[in-house]
C-alpha cells in the first residue's frame, strides 16, 4: 500500500513539474522580441528573441513586432481598417483633400525598454491603435499645410509622400518606432476643386500646345533664313571665284605671251599679227 502511494505520488510530481514547465514556456514568434518585466523588479535588460524560453512565473513578456508591419488608412475595408479610416489633411490654399494613407514600422530593439515604459506596457498593437495611427494623421497634416492642392493632387505628390516619410520618421524615433515607408494611395478633391482644376490642367495644356507651334514656327523660319543665306552666301562665292578667274586671265596675257603666241604662229600658219588680246591670223603664203 505504501509502495502504490509512492507511487502515486512521484506521477503526480513528475505530472506537476511538467505542467508547471509547460506554463513557464514562452514562445516568441518570428519577427518579434520580448520584453522581459519581473513584477519583483521591473524591466529587466534582457531582450528575447524568437524562439521557446523558460520564464519564471513572476514574469510578464510583451511581445514587440521589429520585423515590418504594414498598417492602413483607408476609406476601404482593409488590414487595419474595420471602418472608414480616411482623412481630410489641409492645403497651403485653405482647402482640404480626403486621403487613404498606408504605412509600415517597426519598433527599435535597442530602446525597447523604453518604449515599454514610456507605453506603460501595451502591446504592440495597442501602441498602434491607440498612438500611431493617430499621431501619423496629425504629423501628416503638418506637411501637407506647406502644399497647395493643385501640388498634392498633381505633380508633387511624390515629392509630398518624401517629405511626409521624412517628418513622421522624426517625430516617432524618439518613441523608438521606425517609420519604413509612407504613401498616398487615394487623394480626393470635392467636386468644384476637381472641376476648378482640371480646367486649369486644361489651359495648361493649350498654352503648351500653342508655345509648341510657336517653336516649330520659329524653327521652320530660322530654318529658311539659313538656307536663305547659305544660298545667298554661294552665290557670292561663285561670283567672286568668276570675277577672280577673269582677273588672273586678264593678268597672264602679257607682250611675252603675245609675241610667243606670234611666233608659234609664223611656223605653223606663215605670217600672224597678234594684237592685244584678240589675235588676227594672216596667211601670206
């Protein structure tokens, strides 16, 4: 009987230790870190990574994302957004767009501690929700005041998503959260600014029509007055290349030429007279 209780008692041990082991097991995903809190002591520095770890059972982890996480803004139901997550962000001109705004972070493992403290101990989606998301629409709005809306709904948008990645990246390192990226995928105008400015991209469009044309005419002008000249200038060269042809003629007919020629002349024809540049032949054979 007392060998049986024996045992009984070692399998109840073994099953408690194991149980209890089982319940001292944390397991940090992927892509994730833990935080460690020790309800005796508070933060401990120790940072655990992914993978099983024995954590004694007056200890709380917090699991933190320092892989990327994508979030939205989104009139659509999407990740992130159950509702109507879009936002109005105001103009340099006193105007107001809608806009869908997606976004993606992580949060820095070297100030993890920090931000626990600072969060006082939310999670990391928590800390999304309640503060991100939020404070990314406000920073947003801060950049989109130095933009006109004719620059956010045109050719600036780019340069718009830059400077917004770049302001928000500012503002929340300090926290320990690391912007990745920051995009517009939706700016809505209301219907009398849509209309307003796709009348001025209009106009825009025949002025640059017209300053075309206006080129080309110039170019087809420029054009014939070069060939014009070209045509000018060649007669000029074949005229004085003529004159200069009959000069040097002029220049070579001397009295040696002509009582040369004279001669040649006499033994080929008899008797010949050359006078000047005109020579008469006569025969007095």
């Amino acid at each position: 009987m007392n060998r049986k209780l024996a045992v009984i008692g070692a399998a109840v041990a073994i099953i408690a230790v194991v149980v209890l082991g089982f319940s001292c097991m944390e397991k940090i995903q992927p892509g994730y870190v833990g935080i460690v809190y020790n309800l005796k002591g508070g933060i401990e520095d120790e940072i655990l990574t992914q993978g099983l770890h024995v954590v004694s059972p007056f200890k709380k982890i917090n699991s933190y994302s320092v892989a990327t996480e994508q979030a939205y803004l989104s009139r659509d139901e999407k990740e992130g957004s159950e509702d109507d997550d879009s936002f109005t962000i105001p103009t340099s001109d006193g105007k107001t767009v809608n806009v869908d705004l997606e976004f993606s972070y992580h949060f820095d493992s070297d100030v993890l501690p920090q931000t626990f403290t600072t969060f006082k101990g939310q999670s990391g989606s928590s800390i999304e929700q309640t503060f991100i998301r939020g404070k990314i629409k406000a920073w947003t709005s801060e950049v989109s005041s130095t933009f006109s809306v004719i620059d956010i709904y045109g050719e600036k948008r780019a340069e718009l998503n830059t400077k917004v990645l770049d302001h928000v990246k500012t503002k929340f390192s300090e926290y320990g959260i690391i912007i990745d990226s920051v995009n517009f995928s939706r700016i809505s105008l209301d219907e009398k600014t849509e209309e307003a400015i796709q009348q001025r991209i209009n106009k825009q469009q025949e002025l640059e029509t017209a300053k075309l044309e206006s080129q080309k005419a110039t170019i087809e002008a420029e054009k014939k007055k070069i060939q014009a000249e070209a045509d000018a200038q060649a007669k000029i060269i074949a005229a004085e290349a003529e004159a200069k042809a009959n000069k040097l003629l002029e220049q070579s007919i001397t009295d040696e030429l002509i009582r040369m020629k004279e001669a040649e002349a006499r033994l080929e024809h008899g008797w010949v007279t050359v006078q000047g540049a005109d020579a008469v032949v006569v025969d007095k054979k």
